[in-house]
C-alpha cells in the first residue's frame, strides 16, 4: 500500500473529519486504490491525443446551455432572508477552524 495509517489521519485532520479507528483502514484501501487508478491513467498514451482547452464545444441546437443574458442583482435583503443568523448585512457562520 502506498498510504500509510498517518497519512489517512493526516488527510483526515485537513479535511476536518473526525474518524474512528475502526474506519482508517477502509479508507486507507480506499484511497490507495484511487492512487493504482491514477498509476494507470499514466500508463496510458496520450501523445496523439490534442489538448482540450474546454469541456464545451460547438453543438448548435442540442447546446443545454441558457443564454447568457444579465440580469440585476439579488439584493442584500432577498439573499438573507432564509438566512439562519443573519446580522448587520453579513451571513454569520460558527467558527470551524480552532487550529
């Protein structure tokens, strides 16, 4: 395996997660297998391939996409509405990061 047991604690202690012991084992098999999946990848020969520069291409009449037309704004008021603690024109969030 190329994931050690403190590399998943480590990625876990970033990532916020608190994991049991129990679970650091299915995540460490998890994580190395995404780690052969990319190994693969690399194997693959790619030189004749040309370079995407985006996802999008010209489709015409199947295009999904919606014009792309301004529209106003949504306004400090409407976007806290549904605000669970909004105050003084902000969004107000608990603290997460403790470090």
């Amino acid at each position: 395996m190329k994931i050690t047991e403190q590399d998943v604690r480590n990625i876990a202690v970033l990532a916020n997660l608190k994991l049991r012991d129990d679970e650091i084992p299915k995540l460490r098999a998890d994580l190395d297998g995404i780690l052969e999946h990319m190994d693969a990848l690399k194997e693959i020969d790619t030189s004749g391939v040309e370079p995407m520069a985006q996802v999008l291409f010209d489709a015409g009449e199947t295009a999904t996409l919606r014009p792309d037309v301004p529209l106003p704004s949504l306004g400090n008021e409407a976007a806290l509405a549904n605000a669970p603690q909004p105050g003084a024109g902000y969004f107000k969030v608990p603290k997460v990061i403790e470090r």
